[in-house]
C-alpha cells in the first residue's frame, strides 16, 4: 500500500518550506505515489504550476492551502499581531477549487493584518466542495488541548463537521518528533473516536530531503530577521519534516493503520479541475455601434483608408487585410482587439504617447489599421501569421509602451472602465539570487559583511553560485575551505526558491467576470495582483497586456514640447534626416534609444547606416548569437562588397537581398518556407519556432516535408536540402523583425532629436535619469563632448528638471540629491510669482515651510544653488537654521493674517530687508567646495579634484575606471581617494578598503595585509595617487585589486611613463624644448608629434632624453607656444 502527502509546503511558503515544485512530482513518481497535495501558508501561488506538472507526469494533484484562522473575526485589525490557527484546507471538487480560490483571496482582500486571515464565517459561506483536516500543533485545536481546554477543542472539531460533514473532516495526526505534537495526540484521538471522524498521517513537509534541514532552518532565519545562534527564534524543532517514503509513513503510524490508509481515501475525494482552453475575455460596449463585429468591421475598413489612402486600388492590401480581420472573427478575438483599440485611444485622447508598436504585434494590418501599432507592416515585409497562428489558437500577445508619468492613468481607465473587480496586475515572484543569498545567508551565520560582500561581488551578475565556481578557481577555493563551506553549501541548497512578491513589470489581466471567479487574488500594499503569476494566466484563459511604462517616450514628449515647432513630429517621421544619419555613422549615440553601448557605437561605425532599413538590421544583428556566430561579420563583408554574394536558389535572393545573404530574420526563414516549399505561412510559423527552440529532433521532423515540398515546386533536391541545412543553423539566431522595427522607430526618433536639437534632447534625457547619478554624469559627460555647457544649479535660473538655457542646459533642482518635487516646484512657483530671490532668508520667507526642510535647503546650498545670492557657502550654512526660523515666523505671521514690514504679502515682490548679519566666515577651499558638490550631485559637475592632475596622470596611467572591465591584466590609475575604511577578513587579517574616483566615474579597491604595511601611509582621503594592481572584472562594477600605490612625486622617480606632446613646427619651441627635457633627466620617455599644419610626423626620443615630470617641469614644457599634451 502507498501513502499520499497531504500537507506539505513549496517554496511558495515564502521563506518558509523548501521544496521545489519540480522535485516533489519527481519524487512522488519516483515513489509511485497516486496523488500529492500541496499548502501552502495563506496562499495558492502556485496551485496552477503544480496542477499541470502533475497531470503531466500523471500525478494527481490535490490543491489546497494551509489557512490562517483568526480566532474571533478577520475584521478585527487594532493591537499587535492577533492569535490566528493553522487549519488545512483541500479542494475536493472544480466547486471545492472555486470556493478555495475564494477563501484565498478574502484572507488577503480582506482579513489581512500581519498575515491573510479568514474567520469560520467566510468558512461556512464557501463550504461546498472542501475536506478539512484540523491541521498541525498551531491549529484550533491542538492550541486548545495544550491550554488545557479540550471540551473547547472538541467543540471546534465538531463545528468543522457541521460546515464540512463527519465525512470531510479528518482530525490530522503528526510525527515529527515534537513534543507538543506528543502531548496532543491522545486527546485528538479521543476527539475522532467520540465524534466518530477520521484521523489521517501527515508530515508538514517543508523540505525534500532529511539533510536539506539545515538550510530550511537558516531560510527560516531569513524570513524572521535572526540569526541561527539566536535561542528565542521561530524554528520547526526538528529535522523530520521531510518527504517520507509511504514505508517511513506505514512504519511511523504502525499503530495506527487507519491514519496512513485515509490519506488514499482523501486522495480519491479529491479531483478537483482546472478549466483550461476557455477565453475570458471582456465584452467591448460601444454605444454607438452596439454590434462589436459590426465596429470592429467599421474601425478597420475606416483607419485602412486613413493609413493607406490608395487601399481601394489595391488589392494587395485588400486582401492581406480581410485576411487578418478573418482569421481574427474566426478565432474569437476581435473583442481582444477593441479593448486594445479602445486603450490606445483613450491614452491618445488624454496626451499620453503611445509607442510605435513592440514584438510581432506590429506585423497586423488590423493593429496597424486600429492605432494600436504605428508601423507600416507591407512595407516592411512583416508577417502576420508571426504574431497570431490560426492553428495554434492562443491569445494575442499585444504589448503597449507608454510613458512611465501617463502608465498609472492607462491602468486606472481600465478599473474605471472594465471594473475594478474585473482587472488586476500580475504577481511575479522574486527569488534568492545568487549574489543575495550569499549574503542572506552569511548574516544568518553571522560571517562578517565586508567578507562576504567581497565574495558575492565576485559572482557575476545573472550567473549561479554553480556557474561562478567553475569559471572562478579563487572563488572555487574559498567554498571549499572550512571558513565559508557551510556558507556556500546552504546557499546552493537554496539558490533559485522564491523570496518575495512583487508585482509584475506590465501585465496587467482583464477578465469578463470578477477575477476571483478564474484566480485567487492578492494585495499588498493597497495594490491588487492575481496570486497565479504569468505562467498560470494563458491555462486559465484570462486577457492579458503589457501596460509598459518606457521612458525614452517622455524623453521625446518633453523633448518636442520644449522645441516647441509643430512640424517636429513630421520630421522625425520622414527617416531620412542627413544628420541623423551622420550622427549614427559616426557613433555619437550616447543617450539614443537601444544604440548607447559601447558595443553598438562600434557597430554603427562599422556598418555606417544611410537608411531606415540598416537601423532595423543593426537592432537584430547586436545580440549575443549573431555576434557569436559569425554572422556580423558576413553581413558587414556582404555589404561593403568584399565577397560576392551567393544564392543556393535564385528566389532566395528576393527575400534575402535585403540582408546581404544573410538570414537574419525569423520572418525570412517563414518566407523561404513558403515560397521554396509551398508551406502556408501558418505552417511556416511552426516551422520558425521549432527551430527557434534549438531542439535537432523537433527541427528534423520538418525536413522531409520541406525538401518534399521544394521538389515539387521544381527545386532540385539537393539544394533543397542544403537550403534547409542553411535555416536549420541560422535559424536559431533569427530575430523578430517586427520587433526590431518597432524599436529602430524610437532609436531614429532619439536619433534625430539627438542630431538637429542637441540642448532639448540632452535636456529631456538628463531630466529622464534625475535619480541616477551614474547616468547623470556619463550624459553630462556627453554634453562636454559635444560642447553643450552644462549650467549649476540656481534657484534664481532653474526650473524643476533640466532646462534648455541659451546655448545650454541648466541642471534642474531635483535633481539634488534630497530635494524633491514639492520644493523645487514651491522655489520655481514663488519666484515666477514674486520674482527673483534676493537672499536665503528671502527664500525662506516665501516658500511654503510645508514644502522644505532643512536638509533639502543644505543640499540646495551645497550643490552652489545659491551661488548667485551668496558664494560663501559657509556663511549660508551657518545662518541655515536661523533663516529657517524666521521663514516659519514669517509663515505663522501671514497665516495670522499680518502683512509684512512694508504691508506686503510673502508674493511680494518688494524683499524684506536684510536685517541679518552673516557672520565672518571665509569661503569653503575649491577641495571643500567639490566635495560639497560630490555629497549632494553624487558627482563633481563644475570641475573635478583631479583636472589639475590629469595631465601628469596621463605619463604613467593605462586605463580608467570607465575601461576596467576591458583592461588587461595591470593596471596602472591615476585616482582621488575619497574614502578609507579598515576592515578584518574571518580570519583576522587586516585589509584596506578604498573609495576612489576618476574622472570617468568612481569605483573600489582593495588593498590586503602585506600590500597595505607598506603603502597605508599615502592612502589618506583626498590623495591623489597612482593606483597599481589587477582589475577584477568579476565584480560590478569592476574594482581594483591593489598591488602598490605611489604618489604622483614618486611615480615621476620610480616609472617609466611616456609624455605624450603636441607641437607645431617651429625650431625656436623645439630648441627651448630641448633645454627643458636636458635639465629635468628622468625615467619618463617623451613622443612628440610635429605638425606643419598639413602633416604630422611622430617621433620617439632616445632614452637618453627620457625625464622626471615633476609638476614643474611640466608647467614649464606646456607655457612654450604650440606645445600641448596629446591625447
């Protein structure tokens, strides 16, 4: 005889049980288990993933979910954590799994308060199709037997027969070595015998095996915030709570046979189904044309013609259209498409961009016809059967970008309009990363941050722990020795669970009833989600959309509203801007939708667009698998005309000419296909995706049936099979070109902004990344380049975000670290009503003190807002909080209804007069002021501590800190230090940890024992040194691993640099040149490059020239006319 597990918790008991969905259908086939039951704590996050992988291995599966019971009401939400049971709840029945769904869902829509609670009201109203077993030590009734109330516990058992039945209830019995567990046992047996229920064995299953204990103890110790040596912390008590085998079971409860027996007799009860291949999607209302056929007829035949106003000539277009409008009625989906429709509209009606399209959507004439894609698909070549298969009937996938500041506005019209009962976000779950769990996890057993942090950064981002022990030997080293053993075994015993909800990026699910008909439902903080993440929404049939929120759209809104010409959106439509395609040649793409890396900067190089079409092509060729294929470098070869360009059959160049021979699209595999072997393009579809998987066995079952067709379409057999041999290895590498498209439309928009108005894009770009000041600084950077100045901030000049000013940019106010909107709209709105601010109490006087505090007035005097008032920082600084004084004085004072000293108001124009003194304070130094601006910028703006450095740093550096991750393996950089923290390793050893800066960025280093005795005395903060060691690209960002330091003195004496000059032909410079390198004899190597205007000749010194470049020599070499530093 068998035994089923009937209680038991997958890692969907958040931080909780540890079992992988995965492994428990594994180990009940292993086991030949008939059924499995999983519940989780107060929810059923995963009740669909588990349905169908067990079915799949033909498993039963018995949904349920261990509830929290409060013991009074789930309205009750004052005082501190209430008293709530554990009672484990099955579904019997598809009714039992509705009313299970429902239960769910209240405990979290309404019972919520420290945990999703449900009362036996809610119990008694959703009765129907459910088994209760009176659950584990914390239930009702083992909580009342320990109390010593067993008349009460009693009472409660017979209150569940009464909303179950005797023959749905069952009195659980469990052994897991507790001793309260122990205590209760013969007092619940009694209860079943004088109530004449059953009893039934579980294990509380919380992980899979006995030894995986320990690392479920440590997870629990992630969930509760404690540490494993804390004696008063939650833990389970034993290490029994794993996945016995029926024998363990029989064996456990020999003496009562009965108990394992009933857990097949539920097992049988227990058939609940899930409703799969229905559509919910809701009914589209119009009061104008009630018949949605009817509209959605009438929206297509009316936007053809607007799209398209030669479409009653053409009958290309005519038949391509009632193609799609076909296929679209016939599968079910044209109420789909009008609530599409009617979003996008809405959005546009409201001034909300709407993106030109994303994924295969944009290859519909209807979605074109509608508004809801922006892209021409006949022109493009883009296929409709990519994006919806008739034979492959599964709902449309349209995903819609609008801007971050308009997406909140797009979701609340559908509450409002479909019924907020009836729309929902998607759930999605975070997981234990390997970064984060190794950290987790080394808090728990109390490992030292510094040590761990190290280790972590050590793992690449996106990689396992696994995976970073094969590739990283060191790392490897330090798992294995004793010190981080335990660390690392957990971690990979708990690597990948689930950690945490979030919710989901974009998907948003629409339903034709209220949700909780079709999933349990969640909320947290005040937001509901579904509690089935987007794996489970396609099986149940619910609608769903990407509501995206993509920021290059308010980039460009703002963008064309500052430059404020109407005829701006017709330009950027016109794709053949000859600036923009000389910007995008030459790779100034810094800031340009999908084009910035350094990577792709290099490919527009290469390729040097001249069209829309290489835009397209240039998306798809950046991705890992054509870079690592080979196939760039065909595509660029073919282009340029290096090899000629040959065809296995001549139709194959019409659908790949366009690609210089290279199959680059998924669509052009679908077009070869169809017109080589006569596939349909539904057919073709199938075709694409097999191949798309990768998968030799799935792709070779189209073989026969391609070259079959192609022979008897007149291809001799032999190039058909080379053809299909072709699209079999490229094909994996194939890109979506409607995808690609879409998105060529916003990197030529950013493009084009970028090309012909410089200061309002960089503008609304910089305003785009306020809260980052990493990119802040590398777009600022970008404006230096391209000579755009770059303005402080000024309370008297800026506006909330960037601005264009004259031939700048003005730095916005919020984007001062701890400034938010509500100041910096009050400074802007006062002084657009009351004029120019005269001084900081002034400013104090006249804002709102509910839209300022002291910190964010310190920032504003830090960052030099109020420079142009007062540069004496210092002064402003100290006479802070007496300004803040007297503005809340003058406040109360208004508030009061007085007048001012002249009768005025705080929107006067006329300031009060200044009748306090600012005390004698000399100004901050420039080192102090830069600092001022790097706490609250995150980053030097008007200069940098190291420009008067930079050019001896150049002699003796090999690369910066924005190169380490392509730097070889020493590094020499020149750097500020701008922060010195001592630490110990586990070991004991001492180390050194720097924060250091350059002018491209900032990053850390390390400095270990030995290395740190000998240089600690140079790393002081504010230092300026020379950085030597190894990069360790490992790390995000990469850091240093420091080997020495010198100072910039010492590096003139010690290393061989190279000066690297600039002169202009003249033999008097020359000479006084050479006088100065005869005088200063060093190490440093100097190369000179002469120009005459026309030419340049490069020349190396010998040796006997070399120098030390003191700072004085220096000064003296670069005061000769002509002489520069090259670069």
């Amino acid at each position: 005889m068998s035994f089923v597990h009937l209680h038991l918790h997958t890692d969907y008991s958040l931080l909780d049980g540890a079992c992988r969905l995965g492994d428990v259908i594994e180990r009940c086939k292993a086991m030949n288990m008939p059924a499995v039951a999983v519940t989780d704590h107060g929810n059923m996050f995963c009740a669909v993933d588990f349905y169908c992988a067990a079915v799949k291995r033909g498993i039963r599966p018995i949904i349920g979910y261990e509830a929290y019971l409060d013991a009074q009401s789930r309205y009750i939400k004052t005082g501190g954590q209430r008293d709530t049971y554990h009672l484990t709840i099955l579904a019997r029945n598809t009714t039992g799994y509705h009313n299970l769904m429902k239960l769910a869902s209240i405990a979290y829509l309404e019972g919520f308060y420290y945990k999703p609670r449900i009362d036996m009201e809610v119990i008694r109203r959703y009765n129907e199709g459910l088994v209760i077993l009176s659950g584990c030590v914390k239930s009702e009734l083992c909580t009342r037997i320990l109390n010593g109330d067993y008349e009460g516990a009693k009472k409660t058992a017979r209150t569940f027969c009464d909303i179950v039945g005797r023959e749905h209830f069952f009195i659980e019995l469990q052994r897991n070595g507790l001793e309260e567990q122990r205590q209760c046992e013969s007092h619940l047996l009694r209860i079943a015998s004088e109530l004449g229920v059953g009893v039934v064995a579980t294990n509380d299953v919380h992980y899979i095996d006995k030894e995986d204990a320990d690392a479920q103890d440590v997870l629990l110790c992630i969930n509760t915030g404690k540490t494993v040596d804390d004696p008063k912390r939650m833990r389970l008590g034993s290490s029994e709570f794993y996945f016995k085998t029926p024998e363990q079971m029989r064996t456990l409860f020999a003496d009562i046979p009965q108990a394992v027996e009933n857990t097949l007799k539920i097992a049988e009860m227990c058939h609940p189904e899930i409703e799969s291949n229905q559509l919910h999607i809701p009914p589209f209302h119009s009061d104008d044309i009630p018949d949605n056929l009817k509209l959605f007829r009438h929206l297509c035949e009316e936007g053809v013609r607007r799209r398209y106003p030669d479409f009653d000539s053409r009958q290309d277009l005519q038949k391509q259209l009632h193609h799609e409008m076909h296929i679209i009625e016939r599968t079910g989906f044209v109420n789909y498409f009008l609530v599409v429709w009617d979003i996008v509209r809405y959005a546009r009606s409201k001034g909300i961009s709407v993106g030109p399209g994303r994924g295969s959507a944009a290859g519909s004439i209807v979605a074109y016809s509608l508004g809801i894609t922006d892209i021409d698909p006949m022109k493009y070549g883009l296929l409709f059967e990519r994006f919806l298969n008739p034979e492959r009937i599964s709902m449309p996938d349209i995903d819609i970008d609008f801007p971050p500041s308009g997406r909140d506005e797009v979701i609340n019209y559908l509450h409002t309009r479909y019924g907020s009962d009836c729309v929902a976000q998607l759930i999605t779950f975070g997981t234990l990363q390997a970064r984060a769990v190794i950290r987790d996890v080394a808090r728990v057993l109390e490992i030292p941050l510094p040590e761990v942090d190290a280790l972590a950064k050590r793992i690449p981002q996106g990689s396992t722990i696994d995976e970073a022990l094969k590739d990283d030997a060191t790392l490897a080293s330090l798992a294995a020795d004793e010190t981080y053993n335990r660390l690392f075994k957990i971690s990979r015993q708990i690597e990948g669970l689930s950690r945490h909800t979030s919710t989901h990026a974009a998907g948003v699910v629409i339903g034709d009833k209220p949700l909780i008909e079709y999933c349990p439902l969640y909320r947290a903080d005040g937001e509901t989600t579904t509690q089935y993440p987007m794996s489970a929404r396609e099986y149940i049939g619910l609608m769903k959309m990407d509501i995206l929120g993509l920021a290059v759209l308010d980039v460009i809104k703002r963008s064309v509203e500052d430059i404020g010409d109407e005829t701006i959106e017709a330009q950027m439509s016109d794709l053949s801007n000859k600036k923009t395609y000389s910007l995008l040649q030459k790779g100034e793409t810094k800031g340009v939708f999908q084009l910035e890396s350094d990577g792709m900067r290099n490919l527009l190089i290469r390729i040097k667009p001249t069209k829309f079409e290489d835009l397209i092509d240039i998306l798809a060729l950046y991705r890992p698998g054509p870079l690592g294929s080979g196939m760039v470098e065909n595509y660029i070869k073919n282009r340029k005309g290096d090899e000629k360009i040959s065809y296995l059959h001549p139709a194959l160049k019409e659908i790949l000419g366009p690609t210089y021979g290279v199959i680059l699209y998924q669509e052009q595999v679908m077009r070869i296909a169809n017109v080589l072997a006569g596939f349909s393009l539904t057919e073709a579809d199938h075709l694409r995706k097999a191949m798309g998987k990768k998968k030799v066995e799935i792709a070779e079952e189209y073989r026969e049936p391609f070259i079959k067709g192609a022979v008897k379409r007149g291809v001799p057999q032999e190039i058909a099979e080379k053809v299909y041999s072709q699209i079999a290895e490229f094909a994996y590498y194939g890109f979506n070109k409607s995808h690609s498209t879409a998105y060529a439309i916003l990197a030529y928009r950013t493009a084009f902004l970028k090309a012909n108005f410089p200061r309002h894009f960089m503008a609304a770009l910089l305003t785009s990344e306020e809260g980052s000041s990493d990119k802040l600084y590398e777009y600022i950077e970008d404006c230096r380049r391209s000579g755009i100045r770059i303005l402080p901030p000024d309370i008297n000049k800026s506006l909330a975000h960037f601005s264009v000013e004259g031939d700048c940019v003005r730095y916005g106010l919020t984007a001062i670290k701890g400034v938010g909107h509500r100041t910096a709209d009050e400074i802007v709105a006062k002084r657009a009503k009351g004029g120019e601010y005269r001084s900081l109490f002034d400013l104090c006087e006249r804002l709102d003190t509910r839209t300022y505090n002291k910190q964010s007035l310190e920032a504003l005097i830090k960052a030099g807002a109020l420079d142009s008032i007062n540069p004496n920082r210092a002064q402003l600084l100290a006479v802070l909080e007496e300004a803040i004084e007297t503005g809340a004085a003058h406040q109360r004072d208004i508030e009061k209804g007085q007048k001012g000293l002249f009768g005025s108001s705080s929107s006067s124009t006329i300031a009060m007069p200044q009748v306090n003194r600012l005390p004698h304070i000399p100004p901050p130094s420039e080192m102090q002021l830069l600092a001022m601006e790097k706490e609250s910028l995150g980053f030097y703006l008007t200069s940098h501590p190291l420009i008067r450095f930079k050019d001896r740093i150049s002699i003796f550096s090999n690369t910066t800190i924005s190169d380490l991750q392509k730097a070889k393996e020493k590094v020499i950089i020149g750097v500020i230090i701008e922060g010195v923290t001592k630490r110990r390793s586990k070991k004991g050893d001492p180390y050194i940890q720097l924060s250091v800066s350059d002018l491209t960025g900032s990053t850390e280093a390390l400095v270990f024992s030995r290395t740190a005795e000998r240089i600690e005395p140079i790393l002081k903060e504010d230092s300026v040194v020379l950085l030597i060691g190894n990069p360790d690209t490992k790390r995000s960002p990469p850091s240093i691993l420091v080997n020495d330091a010198l100072t910039l003195e010492d590096a003139s004496e010690k290393l061989e640099g190279e000066l690297r000059l600039r002169i202009e032909a003249d033999n008097e410079t020359l000479s006084k040149l050479k006088t100065v390198i005869e005088k200063n004899p060093g190490k440093t190597r100097v190369k000179i490059f002469i120009s005459d205007g026309e030419k340049e000749a490069v020349m190396r010194l010998p040796r006997e020239f070399a120098i030390t470049p003191s700072n004085e020599c220096l000064q003296e070499i670069l005061s000769l006319p002509g002489v520069t530093i090259a670069s």
